[in-house]
C-alpha cells in the first residue's frame, strides 16, 4: 500500500506550521520595532500595503473554496489601535463540504504563502539568469542565492528591480504572519485535508503507476517550490527586523 500522498501532506503541513510559528515570531518583534520608530502612525503607513494584501489573501483564497463572505475590512487602522486588529475577513462555511473545510487551511495559511510566493516570483523575474540553467529541484537553492545575493552586489545595487523587492519586502513581510484566529482556522482544515490524503492513499492501490508517480512528483514539485519560497520569505522578514532594530539603536531608543 502507498502511502505516499499521505506523507508528503503530513510534510506539507508540518512545515506550513513551523514556519507559521517562525513568521509569528518575527513579524511580532517587527511590529514592536517598527512603532517604536515611527509610532503607531507610521505602522499604519507602512501596514497600509501589508495588511491589505494580508487580507485579500485570505479573500482571494475564500473565494477560491467557495466560503461565503460575511464581512471584509482590508485596512481599518482607527479602529485597529482600540482592538489591535488593524484588518479581517470573517466568512463562513458549509461544514459538510470536504473542499470547503480543507479550504479553512488554505484560507489560514495564504498569507504565507502569497507574501513568500510573490517575492520568490519577483526574484526570478528579476534575475532570470540565475534560474537560466536550473533543470532540477536541488538547483534552485543555488539560483534563489544568486538572485538574493544579485540584490547586494555592486552590478544589480542600483538597478530599478532592488528597490522594487526591498519596498515590497519592507511592506509585506511584516504581515506575512498568521494570527490565532488564522491558526485555529487552518487546523480545523488540517485535519480533514489529512483525513482525505489518508483515504486517497487507500485508494490509490487501485490507481495506474503513471498516474500515481505523476501526482507525486506534482505534489513534491510543488512543496519543495514552497519551501524554497517561505525560507526566501523568512530571510526578508528577519533582514527587516533587524534593519528596524538597528534603527532603535542608532536612534539612541533601546530595545
């Protein structure tokens, strides 16, 4: 029996959440850095572009799995110094639809990975010859330190692509985090897209080989792809943090 599909879910999964918890960490120490620099007023500014994209991620990926959406407020920052939440989506679902509830983990979890993805995507766009020889999965942490090391060198410093994915970076990566609610959320989906991998896995005895090592190498494809595009993320958001901090020091601030 293969058991395969369930595997890589499980792996799926697991990483989605350990480096939830890293994006939590670090989008935590971010956000106290960046209002003690400029206030609570210069977090809104700079969270206008990230909070907003934070949400519409949970929007499009709502939509995407056919939640019903009850209320939307993309960026609500008079009323997010009161409660602390500066942006929501609050939807609501069938509970007897699978794909409905499995979508609960992917709604969670968007924010991770549209943030990570974007940036993976705008490297590669960025620096096309680093990826130009890339054949296999193992070559991409090679091109992705290219394309990320491009960005510091004297040749590609000045060139009108580095501001582009630092100014994202500044503004996204500090909302590419999960709250609780997210959390709790993707958990409830976790479970029932771990329930389905099981059963397909089951099922899969009775499947062609073809089709199997095709949705396979599908799925590893597409993890591995994921991975390399949260540890891009994660790298952006701690050279933020730290860039905030150094800001608190020379600034005579204090942590």
């Amino acid at each position: 029996m293969n058991f395969t599909i369930l595997f890589i879910v499980v792996e799926y999964i697991v990483i989605t959440y350990i480096f939830g918890l890293l994006y939590k960490l670090v989008g935590a120490k971010n956000s106290k850095y960046i209002q003690r620099n400029f206030g609570w007023g210069g977090y809104c500014v700079l969270g206008t572009v990230g909070v907003t994209f934070h949400e519409l991620a949970h929007l499009i990926t709502a939509v995407i799995f056919r939640h019903k959406i009850n209320d939307v407020r993309l960026f609500r920052p008079i009323q997010g110094k009161v409660d602390g939440t500066l942006g929501y989506v609050k939807h609501s679902w069938n509970s007897r639809s699978i794909y409905q509830k499995i979508g609960n983990f992917f709604i969670g979890t968007s924010p991770m990975f549209f943030g990570a993805g974007l940036l993976f995507l705008l490297l590669r766009i960025a620096y096309p010859t680093a990826f130009a020889e890339v054949t296999a999965l193992s070559e991409i942490p090679s091109a992705l330190g290219t394309a990320f090391g491009g960005m510091f060198s004297s040749e590609y410093l000045l060139t009108w692509w580095t501001p582009i994915i630092a100014i994202t970076a500044i503004f996204i990566c500090p909302h590419m985090d999960m709250s609780w609610p997210d959390i709790k959320g993707a958990t409830s989906g976790a479970i029932t897209l771990t329930i389905v991998a099981a059963l397909l896995s089951l099922v899969s005895v009775i499947m062609p080989i073809g089709v199997m090592a095709m949705i396979q190498s599908a799925m590893n494809t597409f993890v591995t792809y994921y991975i390399y595009a949260l540890v891009l993320g994660l790298i952006m958001s701690i050279i933020m943090t730290v860039c905030f901090c150094l800001m608190l020091f020379i600034r005579g601030r204090g942590l």
